[in-house]
C-alpha cells in the first residue's frame, strides 16, 4: 500500500455541530481497475478523481457504495462494527452491476489504516462517529452500453453527529402507494446509487405532506411493506417483533440482521416475513401495533412515532419512542462503543 500524507492539514469543524456528511476528513484511500486487475491501493490527500465527460459513469450509473463507522471511546480506544459484512457486501453488489469485486483483506487492512491516520477526525460525544463511505464507480470513456472495463474505488471519511438533526425524535414515515423503489429481479437488494436516484420524487411528496421519509411497498400488488429511505423496518406486533424478509427487493442490512440476533438471543420472537399493510392497520385498530422502528447504520435505530397511510394516520406508542425500541438502540450502540460485551465476534479494535 503506498501512503501519500497531506502537507497542510484542514481545520477541524466544531465537533458538538457536526451533522451528517458535511466535512470530509484530510486523507481518501484511493484504487483503480484496469486490465482485468486492480491496482495497488494507495492513501493520498483527498482530492477530486479523474473522470472524464465520456466516463461510463455518468451516463449509465454504474455505480455502488457503502456505508460504515468507526467509534472512538473516551480512552481514545477504536472500533469498527462487522466491517468485513460491508465489503462482502459491496462485492454482491459488484456482481450484479457487473462490475469488479474486490480483495476483501487488502482493502479492509487499508480502510483500518485509513480511520487510524485519521483517528483525531473521530468525535467522542455519545452518539457520534467517523462515518466511512466506499465507493465504486465505472470509470471507462465510452458511450456503448456495456459493463465498464475501468473501475476506481476510493473511500472517504466525515466525522458525525447523530443523523436526526431533532436527535432520537420519532419520525413520521409515509406508506407510499404511487412510486416504487425496487421490484422483483431488480436492484433492491443492491447498495447502488441508482436506488436512491429513483426515490428521490417519492420522498419530496411525502415531505410536501409533513412526512420525515417513505415507507416502500412491493411494486407488483402494492400490498407488502418493505423498507423506508435507508432503513430496514421492524414492527413490533402483540409482543413480536416482526420484519420484512429479504425478497430481493429490500437491502439486506448489517443493522437489520444485528437487531434480529440480539432480540432473539435476549428471547424476544422475531419473525421475518411478509409483512402486509393491512395486517398492520388490523393491528393498529386492535391495539396491537406496540412499536415500529428503523435500522440502519446512519441512524443505527430510528422509532417510527407515525405511519400516514391514504388518509389514514397511525400514531404509533402515542408517538414516543416504544420500550423495545429503546432496549434495541441502548444494546446495540452499547456493544458498538464497547460499553456492552460484544458476544458475537462483531467488534474490530483498530488500536
Ligand atoms: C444502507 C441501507 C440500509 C441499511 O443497511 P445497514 O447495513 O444496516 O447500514 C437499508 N436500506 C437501504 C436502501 C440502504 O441503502
């Protein structure tokens, strides 16, 4: 791995004003794809990449990504959480974009000496991490469709805040019935760039209507509930936390599979399943909808307070945060910061 230190380091934000995704940190890690092989991966200055106007790119959106934290605690001590189910990840979505997967090993080693020489980016405050974003983009100048010969991959970094700005304040999320994310055979269950640019218009209706994100539902019937914006949903159902099952159309996320199997080794019944809007507006009426809540690594659990629906509206734990909800949060952000003893192997110490 080559190294390549910045001569002039930036001034660091505020770390009490952080946001999500705003500052980038002084170094990328940086590594291109040509001639059937991938290059040497090198850590330079961060910098713009070179992509040309023709760059396959920018035309047909071949292009996927991840996203992963690092944590520090007050002794200064850090850790990532499952890193390597992110890269094995990204390489699912290689395959099926058609693009170059990668040396898992060689990148992590070079993504942890990456968050090492960036560890004073990394905020303490409870809540708050180095966010880590990999990216892979096609990179060959060609308008002809077919899958690029020429990739880069470049990770960079942005210390965080908490990704609400109103902090854990339950969301409001829309059951859209118009538009759709993902359909069978498609690209749901992929972390590409190319999802999120066709959800975009839902998201701006439900905004317009006071809703915080879109809760999806299947393309075909429009009868299934799915996932929300960059959340895996759980419902919590009579006692049982109930979840979407992984139909190829919703992504399988790191968060999501975390939550099911700290739940079920506490002896909570999770079940994964299809999960129908109706049985959920049964279950409202009937008092049974004790909770709903989001997973994903952004906001690690988000409680859902209120779910719109046509013009019914749900209003979910009296629109607080539920009781399992908060256990789920406290227990995995506990094992995340090394506060709880992490039984399952998820935790990589990085010093
Ligand atoms: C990243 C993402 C998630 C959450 O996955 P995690 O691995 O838990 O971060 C859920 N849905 C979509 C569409 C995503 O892009």
């Amino acid at each position: 791995m080559k190294i390549t230190l910045a001569e002039t380091l930036k001034q660091k934000p505020d770390f009490t004003k952080l946001g999500f995704g705003k500052y980038f940190t002084d170094h990328m890690l940086y590594m291109e794809y040509d001639d059937g092989k991938w290059g040497e991966p090198e850590i330079k200055p961060f910098s713009a990449i070179p992509v040309d106007p023709a760059s396959v790119v920018l035309h047909y959106g071949q292009e996927i990504f991840e996203g992963m934290k690092a944590y520090k605690n007050a002794e200064g001590k850090i850790t990532m959480f499952r890193p390597r189910d992110n890269i094995l990840r990204m390489n699912r979505s290689a395959k099926r974009l058609c693009m170059a997967e990668l040396p898992v090993d060689e990148v992590l080693e070079a993504i942890f000496e990456l968050v090492r020489i960036e560890k004073d980016w990394i905020p303490t405050d409870p809540g708050t991490s180095l966010y880590i974003r990999p990216t892979m983009i096609a990179n060959e100048n060609f308008l002809g469709v077919h899958p690029s010969k020429k990739y880069i991959f470049f990770v960079i970094l942005s210390p965080v805040g908490s990704y609400y700005a109103n902090g854990l304040q339950p969301t409001k999320i829309y059951v859209e019935d118009v538009f759709n994310r993902a359909a069978l055979g498609g690209t749901g269950e992929c972390k590409c760039g190319g999802n999120y640019a066709s959800s975009l218009m839902a998201a701006e209706v439900a905004k317009k209507k006071g809703y915080d994100q879109v809760l999806w539902m299947d393309a075909k019937e429009k009868k299934y509930v799915g996932e929300v914006g960059s959340m895996n949903m759980f419902f919590v159902l009579d006692g049982k936390v109930v979840t979407p099952w992984l139909d190829g159309t919703i992504l399988p996320g790191i968060t999501r599979d975390s939550a099911i199997k700290v739940l079920k080794k506490a002896g909570y019944v999770v079940e994964e399943r299809a999960v129908s809007i109706d049985e959920l507006e049964d279950d409202y009426k009937n008092g049974k909808l004790d909770e709903a809540f989001g997973t994903g690594t952004a906001a690690v659990i988000s409680p859902v307070g209120t779910i719109g629906y046509k013009n019914d509206i749900m209003t979910i734990n009296n629109g607080e945060m539920g009781k399992i909800t908060a256990w789920l949060y406290n227990t995995l952000t506990g094992i995340q910061y090394g506060r709880i003893e992490d039984d399952f192997g998820w935790v990589v110490r990085l010093n």
